[in-house]
C-alpha cells in the first residue's frame, strides 16, 4: 500500500453504471434523463406488456408465513456463517 502512495496511485472501487432497465424485454427505465422523459411519454400513450399485466398482481393475497425479518447488521451475519 505504501509503494502504490508513493507512485501516486490511488486505488478505486469499481461502479458498475446501468444505462437502462429492462423488465419482461420492455425498457422501462434509462439512465439519460431526456431519453426517460421520451420513454414516460411513449408509456403514457402506449402501455407496455409488464403494465398491461400488472392489475392481474394488484389484488394477489400475500402469505406473511413464507417471510422472515433479517438482520443486516454485520455482527450478527457473521455469528451465523
């Protein structure tokens, strides 16, 4: 690490950026505000498939059995690993 400071590196992570969103092959979000603007106005007029389906998911009953609540905190992941 002391090598890399005194070569005037400067050690980075890595983001990865998302340039758009796909849901079901549809795009349905990009990264470039006025290419979104265009997209919002395009759904506005021509509903997408996963937008067409969606009042099929609306009304689904949700079993709260199958969830549990987890604990993000790191003391108590690593006792368990």
């Amino acid at each position: 690490m002391e090598d890399n400071r005194e070569k005037g590196y400067v050690l980075m992570p890595y983001i990865i950026k998302t340039v758009k969103t796909s849901i079901n092959g549809e795009t349905a979000w990009y990264a470039n505000k006025w290419k979104n603007l265009l997209l919002k106005i395009k759904h506005f007029f021509i509903k997408p498939k996963y937008l067409k389906n969606a009042h099929i998911y609306t009304h689904k009953v949700v079993n709260p059995s199958l969830y549990v609540v987890v604990n993000i905190t790191g003391d108590k992941n690593k006792e368990n690993h």
